[in-house]
C-alpha cells in the first residue's frame, strides 16, 4: 500500500484499469482484516482512540484516497530527478524479474505497519504530509537502530528533503516558541511522535526499550532547548488521556521517562504534577508519577530527588533511604530467639560456613520442645535466610558473595514447594521497602536454584498482593522469571545441536574406539532429557501463571476495586502478549485447564484474542 503511494501516478498512466482493480482489491483486504480483529484490543496503545486511530492499514488506505484525489501527485518531498526526465526517456529499458508473491502464508506474517500515535495535534488537510514525513523518519528510526548519534543526526535532517511550506522547522525559525502544531506540521513534533510511538508499539516495539531512550537524548543534545519543550509536551498530552493507555505502555513510558531525565541533571517541570499525590494510591497518574520517582532514586539517591521536587511530591517517595526490614532486632524477639539470632549474627560476620550455621540452627532449635518439627524447620529456615540476606545487604556483590558461601545450608532447606516459596516470602519482607534490591535478590535465589519459578509465582500471586497490583517491580519479577526459563531452553538447544555435530563427526572417523564413540551419544541423551525437563517446566510456569491471572480476575476478592482489576487486567494482557508464543503452543492445555466456562468473559476474550493475533 505505501508503494501505490509512489507509484501511483506512473500506474495511472499506463495501466488505469488494473491500478483501480488493486485499489478495489486493497479495499476489500483492509475490510477483512478490520473484520478479523474487531473484538481484539492486544495491540492497541491508546484505547478511547476512535477506530480509524488504531487501523494503520486503514489510516493508511484514506491517504491513498486523499492521493488519488489529487491524481496520485505527491509535492511532500523534493524530487531531483525530474530535472533528468529528459535522458531517463532515452536511457534502456531493463527487464525486472517477476516478484512472487507466497500465498500459503498466515495473516500474522504478512507486515503490517506500525500504528504511528497521534501525539501532538495536527491539522487534517496536511494528513499527506504527515503521513510521508512520519513514514520517512520511522524507516530511519528503523534502518539506522544499531548506531543512535548517525540516527539522530540523519533525521534532524530529513526536512531538507521537503518542499516549501510543506513544514515548519523549530531549529530554523527565527521565532521557534511561535510554532503551532495544530496550524501547521512542525518538523520537531513529527521526531518525537515516530520516537515515542515506536517505543510504546505493540504487541512488542521494533528494537530494544533502551535505543528509543539514547535517541532521545541524542536528539535532545543536538537541539537542547527545543527538543527539552517538545518531549515535555509529548510526555504531558500522553499523561492527560493515561486512564486509556495500555498498562504496559505505562510501564514502558516511566522507564524511558526515568532515564532520559537522569541524563540532564533531573531537570524537569515537576510543578505540572503537584497536584498527583491527592489523587487515589492506585489512579493512572498517581502511579506512574510515583514509579518514575523510585526509577530516578535508583539512578541517583533520595536526597537529591527531594531536593528537586515540591513538597507536595512528599507522599510519593519514600520518607527514608531504602533499606532492609531485618525481623530479629532486639527490640522484637524473645530470650531464647535472640540467643539464636546473636548466634548466628556472630558466626555469618565471621565468615562461617553453612555448615558452622547448620550447626548452630541445629543445636538451638532443637532444644524448642514445645513446637513439632515442622515449625522448627521453619523458624530456622527463617532465621538463616534473614541473616544470609543481612550480611548480603550492603551491595550486590555482598549479596551473590553471601548467598555463594551459605549455599549448601540454603539447599538443606529447600526440600519442598512450601520450604522454596516460605524462602521468597521472606526475601520479600526483608526488602519490603526496597524494591529493586527485592527483584535482583529473587533473580539471584533462582540462579542458585535456592527457589524456584513455581515459588516465585504463588509468592506473586499471593492473596496479601490484592490492591497492589499497580506495583510495577512484581511485574518486572514474573518477566524475569519466565525469561530466565526462555534462555535456558534456548542454550540447551544450542547445545544439543553441538552434541548432534559431535555425534555426527565421529561416526565419520571409524578409526577412534568405542569409549570415545559412545560418549557423544551419552552425552546427546542427557542434554536431551535436561531439555525435555525445561520444556516441561517452561509450560508448567506459563500455563500456572495463566490459571493465578484467570483466577484472580474471576473472583470478587482477586482484586480490591475497579482500578486495582484494570491493573491486574492489563498486566495480564501483557503477559499473554509478550509470550503469545508459548500461549499459542500450550492452547490446548490452556483452553481445558484454565480458560474455561468458570473464567470471567473479559479473560475469555484475552486468550482469543492471541488466538486471532497469531492465527
């Protein structure tokens, strides 16, 4: 379709009747497609945009309409080579080869062009214009991903190519505050649209979250003044419709956010938000003001950001400097705990090993004869994972060195479902109040195979979360969690096909003996099976965390209020989206285990729409 858009006037020409029949063939195409995805909102960013905003085939089927109105004259951009029509008429005439075009091809794997936001407001006779340029400056975003300062550079240019009056241009204009988007294209508006817009893109954005962030910023150094103004006012006209933005989206938005203002000092006009911390914990705005806050504290420290914000900003950050919520203080033990905690306090500080640590449990809690067996694995269990995460929580290399030396006791006891998830409960209360130190600490338990997914997930999922779903670092955990199990299944098959290489090659040497011959085989079988068990463990982590979203959003108490259910609901939908492979590779299990009747419509409607997304 955006070729008819050049080609157009030469096919109007020569062949008329077959440009009209494609138009009509477009037409109908666009049609089937809008028919195929109505009840499907996967893929949609703003979702109070009318219908035509979150159609890009159809957007782009009314610019074809405009241009064949005016017979396929396109005058956006300069073209040199009309100044040769002359010798070009004379030049020969070279036969392309037929282009064949596959027809055994589902839907999803046809391109579809991305949906460009409409972020500032722009004038409707100038949707050709728009169009071109915002096309022009994508395809470089694009092409040119792997290198932001040339990105940057080339498209800071790109209105060079325009023809006059065809834009305004900031950087140029002797009176750059006096450019109106709404009364005509301002080229700088048009940069920031394509660099927002094709980091907010769904079901997933063309390159890594972090480029659209550098090119921001390389963009913002080039013009600092003006594209500070710009990106201030993109950023605001998002938050002023953020109720109908996707959640992910949202998510997306406060990481960039977080960054590109980290890299100017923290500067920002932080007076248009006063007002935010009287809105409820769980609001749109609230939230998203607050996660970009705790972002920022992590990029500096809580002095400096307070220092920057109005007072009012106080109910959005924390009141103290993030630390650990260590349980056995002296203050809140009794006699023969503290003995135990003071214990073994002194033997982690002097570098003791998990079997000194061992010992100690072993010998205190024994002697507790008033508690079965099971509460005295779970009060030492307890105590000895407060300690490791205590001695551990300076940095995070005291953290990996800590739980490296306490491993073996650790492993000791992990020995059931309930011991693994009691384990990540407590890590949880211990960094209660600092987040990012509770998302790499859980990362690292299961590295160390101290926890596992399964645990990881029931403590997510866990009921005490209901009216915090709008919390984003539990989010940031499951992604981790289902990632991790990813790249291992990934590795293991890249190592089994290195095995299968090996097999084959010393099959061909006949000349080597029969121990080194089977050993390749041997060890084919035992990748095999530790694939097999991945395979296995990938789709019991999906298909579990699938049931815990269809479950809570099927219950009156999964959720604490609408807002909370929105959250949780547009969490979910960006759990479907994001590993809509494995969905779609599970949906049979998933259909009889989890998507039932007794699942609420909304959640129903989730997983079909996956199914129309990759049909």
């Amino acid at each position: 379709m955006s070729t008819l858009l050049w080609a157009g006037c030469a096919l109007k020409e020569r062949v008329p009747e077959e440009l009209d029949r494609r138009i009509q063939l477009v037409k109908r195409y666009v049609d089937a497609v809008a028919e195929h995805n109505k009840d499907s909102n996967l893929a949609v960013v703003f979702h109070d945009a009318p219908p035509k905003g979150v159609n890009a085939l159809a957007s782009l089927l009314d610019i074809l309409g405009a241009v064949a109105a005016n017979e396929w004259k396109i005058d956006t951009i300069f073209s040199p080579y009309e100044m040769f029509a002359s010798e070009f008429s004379q030049a020969t005439a070279h036969e392309l080869p037929a282009l064949e075009v596959p027809v055994q091809m589902p839907p999803s794997a046809f391109h579809t062009p991305p949906e460009c936001l409409q972020l500032v407001p722009s004038p409707a006779d100038q949707a050709v214009h728009r169009y071109i340029l915002l096309d022009l400056i994508t395809d470089t975003v694009v092409q040119l991903d792997t290198n932001r300062k040339d990105c940057a550079k080339y498209i800071l240019q790109i209105h060079g190519l325009c023809n006059e009056d065809v834009c305004s241009v900031m950087t140029t204009a002797q009176h750059p505050d006096d450019a109106d988007p709404e009364t005509s294209l301002v080229f700088e508006y048009l940069l920031a649209e394509v660099v927002v817009s094709t980091l907010l893109q769904l079901p997933n954005s063309a390159s890594r979250e972090m480029y659209y962030t550098a090119l921001a910023i390389e963009l913002r150094k080039a013009e600092p003044q003006i594209m500070a103004n710009v990106f201030e006012t993109v950023v605001d006209n998002i938050l002023a419709r953020l109720k109908s933005v996707d959640v992910e989206c949202i998510n997306r938005l406060s990481n960039w956010l977080a960054v590109y203002i980290s890299n100017f000092n923290f500067q920002w006009d932080w007076t248009k938000w006063e007002g935010v911390a009287e809105e409820p914990e769980n609001s749109p705005k609230r939230c998203f003001v607050q996660e970009t806050l705790l972002k920022l504290i992590r990029l500096s420290y809580l002095d400096r950001i307070r220092s920057l914000l109005p007072e009012s900003y106080a109910p959005l950050i924390p009141a103290k400097t993030p630390s650990h919520n260590f349980k056995f203080t002296m203050q809140a033990m009794d006699e023969r705990t503290r003995e135990v905690s003071v214990a073994m306090g002194k033997c982690l500080k002097n570098k003791g090993t998990a079997e000194q640590a061992m010992e100690i449990l072993q010998e205190n809690y024994s002697q507790w004869s008033d508690i079965d067996e099971d509460t005295r694995q779970s009060l030492a269990r307890e105590m000895l994972v407060e300690h490791v995460l205590l001695l551990g929580s300076k940095t995070f290399s005291h953290m990996l060195n800590a739980i490296e030396k306490q491993l073996p006791a650790l492993q000791r006891f992990n020995d059931s479902p309930d011991a693994k998830l009691q384990i990540a409960k407590v890590t949880e209360d211990f960094w209660l109040r600092h987040s990012q130190f509770f998302v790499i600490t859980i990362d690292k338990l299961i590295n160390y195979r101290v926890i596992d997914p399964a645990a990881v997930l029931k403590m997510l999922f866990d009921p005490s979360h209901v009216g915090s779903w709008c919390k984003f670092h539990y989010w940031e955990i499951l992604r981790n969690t289902v990632n991790k199990l990813n790249l291992r299944v990934v590795q293991l098959r890249g190592r089994l096909d290195a095995a299968y290489e090996a097999a084959n090659a010393m099959t061909e040497e006949p000349d080597g003996n029969e121990q080194q011959q089977q050993q390749p085989a041997e060890s084919v079988e035992q990748i095999e099976a530790m694939l097999e068990q991945m395979v296995q463990e990938q789709k019991d982590v999906v298909v579990s965390a699938a049931r815990h979203f269809a479950q809570l959003l099927s219950s009156a108490n999964g959720t604490a209020d609408e807002m909370d259910r929105a959250w949780l609901l547009g969490r979910f939908k960006e759990f479907m989206r994001t590993y809509r492979a494995l969905i779609i590779e599970n949906a049979s299990t998933l259909e009889n285990v989890v998507f039932t009747a007794e699942a609420s419509e909304d959640v129903r409607l989730v997983f079909n729409s996956i199914r129309t997304l990759c049909a």
